[in-house]
C-alpha cells in the first residue's frame, strides 16, 4: 500500500494582517462608552461660578453625596429630578437621616439670581444640614492651584 501525498501548489500565505475584527471590536468599544458616558455625570450641568482659590471637594463626587444644583433660570433640582425649593427641606431631610455626614452640596450657575441660590440654602438649614458646600470652578486667570481637600464652610 502506498500512500500519496499531493501538495497544493495554488495556496500561498497572507503576510498582511486581518484588521476587520480589531475594527468591529472599536465599533463596539465606541458603541458602549457612548452610551455609558452620559450617565456618569451627577445631577444637572450647569456652568459654575469661577473663583481664583477654590476649595476641592472630592466628597461631592461620591456616588450618595446630596447634590442640589440651581440653574440659569432658577429651577432647583436634587440629584437630576426638579422640584420646588419649598419641597427642598422634607426631601433633603429624609436623605439624610441615616447618614452622620449631613454635608450638602449647592452647585449654581454663575447667571443663576442670587436670591434663587439663597433660597435653596435657607432651606437646606430648615432640613437640619450642618454643611453645606458651594462648588465653584477655578478660573483660567488664576495662576494657584485648588486647595486640598478641606471641610466644606459652615454657613
């Protein structure tokens, strides 16, 4: 018995590489952080007023911080729902009851009226908060750096 073994002699290697699955794995990649990417950000945007010496609050970043936000046409919000600041204190007050942190963050638009932002505060001290943090941005005409984080200024 003999065996035969035929070579195929059309067959030859590819040297280049397959770059269609690396893009179909970007596509998804693109796909995924799209969507994923709005929801990342906390509560409302709104443009903070500048200051030359801000104050980090890295606290505010947390994912159960109790983030109020005042925008340019004196809505109030509470994390991303909208509500009267007369509704403000109940609200805030039930957030924080199991919390020994009662810090709250006020985050306003620089146009916002004074009197809105006034209003949202006076309101978060009838709900019994010890804290409350105003963020601001720094300003690009600034030549220091923020400063560590430090506790958020009694009012």
């Amino acid at each position: 018995m003999k065996l035969i073994i035929k070579k195929q002699v059309g067959a030859s290697v590819v040297a280049e590489p397959n770059v269609v699955p690396m893009i179909d794995v970007m596509l998804v990649l693109l796909i995924i952080f799209m969507v994923v990417t709005p929801m990342l950000s906390k509560g409302v945007s709104v443009d903070l007023v500048k200051t030359m010496n801000p104050i980090a609050m890295q606290d505010a970043d947390k994912e159960d911080a109790v983030l109020v936000a005042v925008t340019r046409n004196g809505e109030v919000f509470l994390g991303s729902s909208k509500l009267a600041p007369a509704d403000l204190p109940g609200k805030v007050k039930d957030m924080l009851t199991s919390k020994l942190n009662k810090t709250c963050y006020v985050k306003a638009d620089s146009r916002a009226r004074y009197e809105k932002v006034v209003e949202v505060v006076d309101n978060l001290r009838a709900a019994g908060v010890d804290n409350i943090g105003l963020l601001t941005d720094l300003d690009a005409k600034s030549k220091t750096k923020p400063l560590a984080d430090a506790p958020p200024a009694a009012m």
